[in-house]
C-alpha cells in the first residue's frame, strides 16, 4: 500500500513536469509537444472590427501616420466600405489627458482609446516606466473603440472634431473630461464625451446621438476590444497565465475564450442578453466595457486580421425622431485586477482575476490575506501569516499524518526485513506485511489522505498569489523588492530545496531501492522550477516547509519516535 501510494504521487508529479514541458514550447513560440496548436504570429496589419451578424460594420481600424497598413509601406488608410469619405480639412491629431493614475491618448479617428499608461504600475522590465496597458503601434495593438452602425453613420474610422477643454486634472479637482464631435453622417451626428475621475480606473463614454435629418433612424451602438493574439511581454516559461476576451452573463456566468479557439471558430458563448460585460484579459490587468442592467446587448467575438482579434457588444438606441437626441451611458474599465474595486463596478467583474475551477476556495484565501494586509501592511509577512493560520486550521489532519507516518516509521525496520526475507514469495509477503500493519494499528494510506484533503486549498493559495496584482512590486525584506518577481540571488529558492530535501529525510525511507532514490530525486527536480517562480510563490511554499517540518518533529518525539535523518544511499 505503501508503495502505491507513492506510486500514486508519481503519477501525478510526472503529468505536472508534462504540462509544464508543453506550456514552455508554446512559451517559446514553439508547436505545443502534446496539445499543438497553430503558431501565433505577429500584429502586422491593425485591424479592429466589431462583429455581430451586420455587414456594415466597419472592418479596419487606422494605425497612426505613416504606420504601415496591411503589410504595405506608405499606404494611407481607406475609409471602410459603405462610410463616407471624411471632409479633407478635419486634421487628424491625439491628445493626451492625464490623471493620477492614467495617462491616456485619444485619436480623433473616432475618438477611440489608442494608448493607455497605468502610472501606479511601473513595467516589469523598466521599472522608471509605467506600465502600458493600450497601444497602438508597428507591433502592438491593444485599442478601444465605438462607433454606430444601422446606416452610413459616425464609426470608429470617422474623423471627429477634439472640442476645447482641460487636458490634465489639477489639484482640487475630481474630474475631467475629453469630447469629440462627428460630421453630419447620414442624418446623424455623434457627440462622445469621455469622463475621467481621480483615482479611478474606469471611465464614463457618453454617446449623444442627435437626428439631424428628416426622418425617423434607429442606429445602433457598438463598444469593442481589440489586440493583438500576442502573450503580454515578461512571461515567465514556467508557468502560463490567461490572456485573451471574455464575456459575462447571468445566464452562463464568466466564459473566457483562448485566441487559438477564435481562430479555430470554437465560440460558445451568450450572445444576447441585459446584463454582464466583455473584457480583454491578461496577467495582472484587465480592461472591459460595460452598460447598465437592463439594456440589451448582442455579444460578439471574432477574428479580424491576421493575429488580430476582438471583442464587443451592441446595443440598439431606439428610433430617434427628427431633430430629437438619445444618449447612451457606457464604462469603460482599464487597470489593475484588485477584486475589491472590481466587485464595486459591475457584478462579476472580479472574475477577471481568473482562478478557475477553485474559485470557491481562492475568493475566501484572498479575501483573508487581504485582512491580514490590513493589519500587517506588508504582504509578505501577509503571505506567511495566512500559512501559519492555513496550518492551524489544519493541525489535527496534519497531525493525524505525520502519526500515522511516525508508526510507519517505527514498523519501517521489520518491513525492510520481510521484504527482503520473501523477495522470492511476493504473495507471502503481503500476507505478511497486512498482519503487520493489522497488529501495529497501522494505515498505510493515513500519511497520505489527510495531505490529500490539503491539496486543493494550497492550490488555490498558489493561484491567489500567482493572479494578485497587489504582489507586483510589493516589497518583503531586504534583497526581497518585489514579490512578483524571482529572488534575484535566489536564496529563496535554495531554502526551500533545502527544506524539502529535510522533509525527505524525517519520511520513512521506501523499502524499495529505487524508490527511496526517487524520493530525493523528486524534490530536486520539483526545486528547479522553483528557482524561476515569483518570490511571493517560494516564500509561501518555504513557510509551508518550515512548518510542516516544526509539526512532524514535534508529533514524532511525542509518539517515541525521535527525529533521525534517512540519507541517501546512491549505489
């Protein structure tokens, strides 16, 4: 029983290193080794659509000047089929406004969001830069926009007119705001006015549609995300998070969509409802668009151009008589995954901050380490605290563990002896080694099914502490500056080798040969990924380490077992 145990551990540590190896070649830009899928390829044509069943909608969006279009040099963007030409003298330009927490940049080709810098979060790689989340570039392509469709109305690819007002929000005050105006477009012109609050993340998009005609028009309004099929830059080859569209509804809840199944056109997700949102996902942040309960909305979600992709919703206005206006009140969010600012702003928002099949474990760990940063204020100490309170709740399993582990111990010398007693007689000796186990009150299963009930939660610790941008950036102690990213002189990870190679030596020794190697084999293999793991990730395992060790020792001297280390016998 003993060894199907371990066998069992086997198991599941092989198919680990496996999906570990498959998540590296796609890392690399390789074909996946057992789950291949075609090559991403890079952003070469800036092409951003809504979909939806209409025809009309405009299919190209236009790169800044002198940005090649389509792979051509020099070739001025068209206007999309069915959309007027836009009168020569209105000048394209952009405009930066500035808040607290963004700089953003607007183009006046339809008003859309083409830049965007979260000034709280410095980049990775350069950390006297912050962080940009929106661009529009020669390899990037990251953009909001909206437009009207129903007849040849203002689009994204309009050229609207930047009216006057404060560019960046000064002392004292809360809010700013940044309006664009449309020609007349078949009988219609569209007023956007975009709303920036300080210290806010997301942004209020005011369409007023006025019907400048003779007659009754029903446009309908389209908000879209779109990117690039790019992994976000800094991604580490030992792990993989999500990056892609999502939407959310109440009838199907959270659905995120991977770009490889868009292009495959595997897309089964709502697509009408009154509620919910879509998003763009990545790690750390998130941007999505968001309308009032209660207002019906189409969701779309659809390849554009070569590695190009978007996300939307349309939602229809109504007829508009004649010299009458409607105004449609839209968010816009862009910023970080902090689940407490996300649950304020739409329900189910902070599910962006994806942890999967073990949400119902993850949302309580983190809403508890974050209590516990409240107090402590610093997140490592948080991250150990929390372990120590894990390791609490579950003294007793624990314990029962490393009591049945410490008899195995103890009846591990007469074990040893059978085996090699009845090598040649295997039935005979598991006779024998169930008598033994009968005799001693001994389960050779009870080491393992407590730890197992354990798993899932330490799981979902590790995903809390993988997806919280909180960790970006968050000091701990001394050589420790960010807890987001590896030890940069790896005494980290060589404690917790260290402490895992310790464990190995409290265990009972296999009786087999070959498996008592394994056993210290195992955790070397397991440390190496370790080396490359965010701090805050190590420095969780390591405290997990250090306290299952205090509580073996602790257990084993009890029961009359004294602590003994079983080296290694490599011959």
């Amino acid at each position: 029983m003993n060894d199907i145990r371990r066998t069992i551990l086997w198991v599941i540590f092989g198919f680990s290193i496996v999906l570990l190896w498959d998540k590296w070649q796609i890392h690399n830009g390789k074909q996946a080794t057992f789950f291949p899928t075609p090559p991403a390829q890079t952003a070469s044509s800036p092409a951003v659509a809504p979909s939806a069943s209409a025809s009309s909608v405009p299919t190209a969006v236009s790169t800044a000047p002198g940005v090649p279009v389509a792979g051509v040099p020099g070739v001025a963007p068209q206007p999309p089929t069915g959309v007027p030409a836009q009168p020569a003298a209105v000048a394209r330009e952009r405009v930066t406004v500035t808040t607290d927490v963004l700089r953003l940049v607007f183009d006046t080709e339809g008003g859309s969001l083409v830049r965007g810098e979260l000034l709280q979060y410095p980049e990775m790689e350069d950390k006297s830069k912050p962080f940009l989340l929106f661009d529009e570039s020669v390899s990037r392509v990251y953009v909001a926009q909206t437009g009207l469709i129903g007849g040849p109305f203002p689009t994204h690819k309009t050229a609207m007119r930047l009216l006057p007002g404060p560019r960046e929000l000064k002392d004292g005050e809360d809010s700013l705001q940044v309006r664009f105006e449309s020609p007349d477009l078949g009988g219609v012109k569209l007023v956007k006015t975009w709303t920036l609050k300080r210290g806010a993340y997301d942004l209020s998009a005011r369409h007023e549609v006025v019907n400048t005609g003779t007659t009754p028009l029903s446009p309908q309004l389209y908000l879209q995300l779109g990117r690039d099929g790019n992994k976000p830059s800094g991604e580490s080859m030992f792990y993989s998070t999500f990056t892609g569209p999502a939407v959310y509804t109440d009838a199907k809840k959270y659905q995120k969509v991977e770009f490889s199944d868009i292009e495959k056109g595997k897309i089964d997700i709502e697509k009408t409802s009154t509620n919910g949102y879509v998003a763009m996902v990545q790690h750390y942040f998130a941007s999505a668009w968001l309308l009032a309960d209660g207002a019906q909305r189409d969701l779309f979600m659809r390849k554009v151009d070569t590695n190009l992709y978007s996300v939307g919703m349309i939602t229809p206005l109504g007829e508009i008589a004649p010299g009458q206006s409607k105004a449609v009140d839209a968010q816009l969010f862009a910023g970080p995954q902090i689940e407490t600012q996300l649950e304020k702003l739409a329900p189910g928002l902070e599910l962006v901050k994806d942890y999967g099949w073990l949400t119902i474990l993850a949302k309580p760990l983190y809403w508890l380490l974050d209590q516990l940063h409240k107090v402590i204020a610093n997140w490592g100490w948080s991250i150990v605290a929390l372990v120590f309170l894990l390791k609490l709740a579950f003294y007793w399993l624990n314990a029962k563990a490393y009591a049945s582990m410490a008899k195995m111990k103890a009846i591990n010398p007469r074990i040893t002896e059978l085996r090699e007693r009845l090598k040649d007689k295997p039935q005979q000796m598991q006779q024998e080694m169930m008598r033994i186990y009968r005799e001693e009150k001994v389960n050779p299963m009870g080491g393992c099914l407590p730890i197992m009930v354990q798993i899932p939660v330490f799981i979902a610790l590790y995903w809390v502490l993988l997806s919280s941008v909180e960790m970006r950036n968050a000091p701990w102690i001394g050589w420790i500056r960010d807890l987001s990213s590896p030890d940069p002189y790896f005494i980290l990870p060589l404690l917790m080798t260290a402490s895992s190679l310790l464990q190995t030596a409290l265990n009972p020794a296999p009786p087999d040969p070959m498996q008592a190697k394994l056993m210290w084999i195992m955790p070397l293999m397991f440390s190496v990924m370790f080396f490359f793991f965010p701090a805050g990730l190590v420095l969780y395992w390591l405290t997990n380490n250090i306290l299952s060790i205090a509580q073996q020792w602790i257990i084993n001297t009890r029961m009359g077992v004294p602590p003994q280390f079983n080296l290694p016998k490599f011959k």
